[in-house]
C-alpha cells in the first residue's frame, strides 16, 4: 500500500551484526567439540542442512565419527523466516542407530534464533543430544551445548554468506 514503510528483514530487525570469519568459525567449532567429547560417545552426527553442514563436518572429524546424516529444513528466505519445510528427513539407518529416540545421535546446528529449527528436529530425535555453534537466548533452552551467545538482536553472518569487500573510514559515516 502507498506510504506503508517496507516491511523488515530479520537481518535488518537485528541491527547489530556479528561477522564470523573461517578462521574464528573453525576455532568455535574445535570449542564446541572439546565440550562434546565429554558428552559422546556418538554413533552419529546429523547436520541440519544447510548451516549445519560445516560444523559438522568440523566436529564429525574431532571425534572421530564417520556416519553423517542430514535433516534438511529450510526456512529463511535470504533473511526472513517463513513456514519451515522438511526437504528431507533422517534416514532409517539413522534413527535405527538411535534406538527410534535418538539415543546416543549428536545433532549439529550453526546456530539456533527463534528455536523454531532447533525445536522441530528436536521432536524428531528427542533422546538426541543437540549442539550448535553459536545461541540466542530464544533458542538457547532448546540447545543441549553450544560455545558463543549473542543477543538476539544481533545477525550473524557466515564466512560461506560474505566476502571481503571495501569498507569505508569511519569518519565518513561508516557503521
Ligand atoms: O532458530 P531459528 O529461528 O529456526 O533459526 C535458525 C536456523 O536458521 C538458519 O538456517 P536457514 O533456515 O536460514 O537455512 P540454511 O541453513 O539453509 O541457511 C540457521 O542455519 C538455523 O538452521
Ligand atoms: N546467517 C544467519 N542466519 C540466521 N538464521 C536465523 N538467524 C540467523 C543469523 O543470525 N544469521
Ligand atoms: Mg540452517
């Protein structure tokens, strides 16, 4: 409608950002698995597609698991967050591994915000023990361990999300 202000992203709501660049991501991750290591042994690790996938790959390779399955939800469109859509759900193979519950299955997120991801694998795997990267403190009770809080009014953005671009000085009015 004419003169109705642009509805905002959720990036944009944020207002604070939060850039994690692949050096940072990965020590977070070797964080993270020094608390799972503690925690496991696991059968397995499931990466919630697509965020997921990274660290679990990082983490898979510190413990020294080798089944790796995916649960693949998508839900944020570029920025904003709509209804969450299971592309593709946990294997057989998988949850037979788990005991039907979850049992003894590490899951692994990049992050969780709202929880609402968190929340639908966690009902899918309840016995499962849930791990991401970073939390906001929506998502936070859902999660089982994770390394970094940021409030909730912060985006984090991913090195596989950005690249190095020009910055202008501060003094000419850059954030
Ligand atoms: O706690 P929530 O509010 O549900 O948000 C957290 C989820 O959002 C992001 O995934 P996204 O849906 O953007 O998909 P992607 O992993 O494919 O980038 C992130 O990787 C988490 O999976
Ligand atoms: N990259 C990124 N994706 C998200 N999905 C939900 N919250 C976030 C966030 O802070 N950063
Ligand atoms: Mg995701």
């Amino acid at each position: 409608m004419a003169g109705e202000a642009p509805e905002l992203s959720a990036q944009e709501r944020a207002g604070k950002a939060f850039p994690v660049s692949w050096d940072q991501f990965h020590r977070d991750c070797r964080a993270l698995t020094w608390r799972l290591n503690e925690v496991g042994p696991f059968h397995a690790v499931i990466a919630i597609t697509r965020g997921g996938l990274v660290p679990a790959a990082i983490v898979a390779r510190e413990l020294g698991v080798r089944i790796i399955d995916t649960v693949c939800i998508a839900s944020y469109d570029h920025n904003k967050q709509g209804e969450l859509q299971v592309l593709k759900g946990i294997s057989e193979a998988t949850m037979a591994l788990g005991g039907g519950t979850g049992k003894g299955l590490l899951i692994v997120d990049d992050l969780v915000d709202t929880g609402k991801t968190g929340r639908m694998v966690r009902e899918m795997l309840p016995d499962a023990h849930f791990a991401t990267v970073y939390a906001k403190p929506m998502g936070r009770p859902l999660v089982d361990t994770f390394i970094t809080e940021v409030s909730q009014d912060t985006w984090i953005f991913f090195p596989w999300d950005t690249a190095l671009s020009y910055h202008p000085p501060l003094r000419d009015g850059a954030a």
